[in-house]
C-alpha cells in the first residue's frame, strides 16, 4: 500500500527514479546497511504518523536504532524506500516527501 502511494505521490509531482528495486525480489536485510547508509549523511524513517530525522553528520546513532527505523518485521528494509543525492527516506510520510521533494 505504501508503495502504491509512494508511486502515486511521484507521478502527481513528475518525478522519475533512475532505477527501481522490487524488495520482494531483491532483499537487503541489516548486514547490507552499513554500505547503504555509507552513502548518505541524512536518513528519514517515517513509521505510522511518526517521522525520525538522523544526520549523520552529527553522529551515527547505534546499530539497534538504525535496525529499528529502518528493518521491518520480516527482516529486510523496509519499503519504500530511496535515496535523494545525500538523504535516504523510508516508509511513506506525504508532508515529509513534500518536504524533500517540493
């Protein structure tokens, strides 16, 4: 659902993705954030109504933080989720992808 939502927010603003990933088929689980998140210095991991900002740049946070925002229950990252230049968003918040997108 989320993703569909995801989707429908970036055919509504044009705004196209340079690749796309099926997580169901494609799976990246807590042993591959470390290379994900080496490439970003702003994570927003959005869970229901609540929105967690982390800037790396002012310090990674633990290990058990990162698995919590951003691994869902059947063990792999949660979806959707992409990468704008420096900043990753997970899960689906509108006012925050407004926010980052305009």
């Amino acid at each position: 659902m989320t993703c569909a939502r995801t989707q429908g927010f970036l055919a509504k603003k044009k705004i196209e993705s340079r690749a796309t990933v099926n997580a169901k088929k494609e799976t990246l689980g807590p042993k591959d954030l470390p290379a994900l998140l080496g490439q970003v210095d702003h994570v927003y991991a959005a869970k229901g109504k609540r929105v967690e900002h982390l800037d790396f740049r002012a310090g990674r946070p633990d290990a058990e933080t990162l698995k919590r925002l951003m691994i869902g229950p059947s063990g792999n990252l949660r979806a959707p989720t992409f990468r704008v230049g420096r900043t990753l968003i997970v899960g689906f918040d509108e006012a925050t992808y407004r926010k980052l997108l305009g």
